[in-house]
C-alpha cells in the first residue's frame, strides 16, 4: 500500500507541471493576441483546403471562428481551394456566407485549374472560381484579360492594401507559361 501511495504522489507531481503548462498561455499565442489588440487591422492568409468548410471540417469551423474573432478585414487565398477528387462544400460556403464572399481574394491554382478544367495544367481554367466570389464586381479590382489574375486595392480605414494575385500553377512545366506570364509584368 506504501508503495501505491509513493507512485501516487510521484505522479501527482509529474502531472501538476504538465497540467500547469497546457492551461497556460503559449508565449507564441499570447504575442498574437496582443498584435490583435493593437494592431490597426489584421488579415487572415489561407491555402490548400481541397474544397474543405465548416459544414465538414472541424479545423475550417474553428479558423473560420479564429477569423471572425480576430476581426480580420479580409482573407488572402494562396490557392488549392477546390478539388476535383473530393467534395467542395467550400463553394456552399461561400454562396451562404456573405462575409466570406465578399471578403474573400482567392488565388487560381491546381485545385482550381483541376476543379474547373481538365486537369491541373490546364492553365487558367480555375479562374472561375473568381466568378464564384463576384471578384470583377468589386470596386478597385481590376482582372486581367486572362480571367485568373487581378490586382485589388483593399480599402482598411486610413489604409489601403494592394494585392496582386498571379496563377502561376506546378503544371505545366512549361517555360513559355513563365514568359508569358513575366512578359505581361510591367517594368
């Protein structure tokens, strides 16, 4: 019985710093709230969901929540929004969700060149994606001629960030997509 009481405490006492450290603040976290509570804005960045929303993914409801919560202004997409091989309740999402339609500036990728066209190469057919979330009517978002790039000027109280959104997709591995897509880059 002695013994059973010594594993015990000796548990007890290993246990007590664990418990202690999960129930405080990680240094990482805690720097973020405070730049949330005195930064003039915030954005949130996002990529590679595969089509995922909160009506089916845990971890979309809660960053959608950590979003809202933070009081970020706008969402930059970085692409691999959508994919053909899965479900996409994302576009759902973003048809029932006023916020996120109109604050979301997604960026064309393979998901959405794959969702839309034939396959990941099939460069630019994502761009409809922008459609879905009404990018061209925006005010001060101007899309290229391409239908998959554009450049927007998000107006945040007394500032105004500037956006430039290219599709420069993995396939094709082609030079001549690189040129292009420099060439159209004014100097």
């Amino acid at each position: 019985m002695k013994r059973i009481v010594v594993l015990f405490l000796f548990a007890v006492l290993i246990a007590v710093p664990c418990l202690a450290e999960e129930l405080a603040p990680t240094p990482a976290l805690s720097m973020m709230q405070l730049l949330d509570r005195t930064a003039d804005f915030s954005f949130a960045i996002m990529s590679d969901h595969k089509g995922s929303a909160p009506a089916n993914s845990p971890e979309m409801t809660r960053m959608v929540q950590w979003i809202r919560e933070s009081g970020d202004r706008f969402v930059i997409g970085l692409g691999d929004h959508l994919c053909k091989r899965f479900k996409n309740p994302f576009l759902d999402f973003l048809a029932q969700n006023q916020w996120w339609h109109d604050n979301f500036y997604p960026n064309i990728a393979d998901g959405e060149n794959q969702f839309y066209g034939t396959g990941q190469g099939d460069w630019g057919a994502g761009g409809k994606l922008l459609d879905v979330v009404g990018i061209s009517s925006r005010a001060d978002v101007t899309v290229r001629e391409n239908g998959c790039e554009y450049y927007a000027r998000i107006p945040v109280g007394r500032f105004t960030v500037h956006l430039i959104q290219l599709h420069y997709p993995d396939q094709p591995w082609c030079h001549s997509v690189l040129q292009r897509v420099h060439a159209a880059v004014p100097r």
